[in-house]
C-alpha cells in the first residue's frame, strides 16, 4: 500500500488578481482533482487554509493539513556580526519576485543611509536587465552577487526586502529572521502574515507600496531601537 501526497507549495496566483470566476472554477477543480487522488494534501502554514477555502469552501478536511517549512538552527550570535546591508535574497525575475521594484525602492532610501549598502543575492531571468539597470543609472552602493550560498549574507545583513507578488512559503524569509533580520515584505500572499508579526519583528506593507515601505526600512535603519 503506497500513500499520495499532494503539495501545495506555492500559491502561483494573488487572490485579488483571480477572483473572477472563470479562474476561481479552473483552480478550484484543479485543486479538487488533486485532493481527490491524494491520501493527504500538505500545505505549508495554517494560513493557507483560507485560501484553500476560498477556491473550495467544501474540501474535505479530514485529506487536508499544513506542515509549514523549517529551519536548521536560529543563529544568535551573528547578531555582533551585523553590518550596514539591506539584503535581497531570491530568484531575480518579474512578476513573481518583482525584482523591477529593487532599484526603485534603493534609490528613495540611499541617500538617507549613505553608510549603508543594497546586497542582492540570486539569479534569473531578470539578472542581466537589472545589472544593466544599475550601470546605466550609475547607481552607488547596489551589489549583486549572483547565485550564492546566502547563508554569510543573511550573518551580515541588517534588514532583510522582499517585493515578491506571491509565495507559498517565503522561506528566505524565515531564514533572514534565523540570522536575526527583521524584515518588510508587501501583504501578497497569506503565509506573511504567520511568519512576521507587523511592527514588532517586521513590516507587513500594502501590495507594491515601494514608497512607504523604503521609509519603514530607511527609519528602522536610522533608529534600530
């Protein structure tokens, strides 16, 4: 006897962007057909629940549960390590990631912290378009490091963005806070809200909002306390 699992792993689709029901039918038999086929079906935080619900407001919830990703370790003593660096961490591509929104959210903040630096670790389609954003703007103080083991990164970081449209899990996330990163990330996807405690741990910002979100970072930057 082999058991089936089905995995929903990441959310390809914001809500608000698929309410009308031509989508909402299409995804809801979808997630139906797998559910049907499969012993249990894993989400990855309890939040994902409702929008399990939203597609399908009668699943069968004995077939359902959520098991959310973890970490190794949490790494206290990076936190003497820490140094003057807004890090990225993540496919580089639009429109998941909304890496076009990397450059617009530095220029409003860089002057403001002209002793810190923009650290962008990861690759993708969107890679040489952003590396030739950066030169031609002249832009000061944005590295990209390309695809990396971000685990030195996040040991320096002081502050961890994400500008991503959706996410299943936002695991960088969760690794940035294991290396003692507090975060800001756009209100886009449900699991946000389970792993980041609004202006206690992080900022939970309205989708896209590049400017005030520049400004939550550029305080917490100038006055950590």
């Amino acid at each position: 006897f082999k058991r089936r699992y089905g995995v929903w792993s990441n959310f390809m689709f914001p809500l608000k962007l698929y309410a009308k029901f031509k989508h909402k039918r299409r995804h809801a038999g979808q997630l139906q057909n797998v559910i049907d086929k499969s012993d249990r079906f894993i989400l990855l935080a309890p939040t994902n629940l409702l929008d399990l619900e939203f597609f399908l407001p009668k699943y069968r919830k004995g077939r359902v549960t959520a098991i959310p990703n973890s970490i190794p370790s949490v790494h206290p003593e990076c936190l003497e390590k820490k140094e003057n660096i807004i890090l990225s961490v993540g496919n580089i591509n639009i429109p998941h990631k909304r890496s076009d929104l990397l450059v617009p959210f530095w220029k409003q903040i860089k002057d403001r912290l002209p002793d810190w630096e923009m650290v962008v670790v990861g690759d993708g389609d969107y890679l040489d378009d952003l590396k030739a954003q950066v030169k031609s703007q002249n832009i000061e103080r944005f590295y990209i490091e390309g695809r990396q083991q971000p685990n030195a990164y996040y040991e320096k970081a002081s502050f961890f963005v994400m500008f991503s449209a959706f996410e299943g899990f936002p695991n960088t996330i969760v690794e940035a806070q294991s290396y003692g990163c507090p975060v800001a990330a756009f209100n886009t996807f449900s699991s946000l809200e389970y792993v980041v405690n609004d202006n206690r741990d992080g900022f939970i910002l309205e989708p896209f909002d590049v400017k005030t979100l520049s400004e939550k970072v550029a305080s917490t930057c100038l006055d950590p306390k």
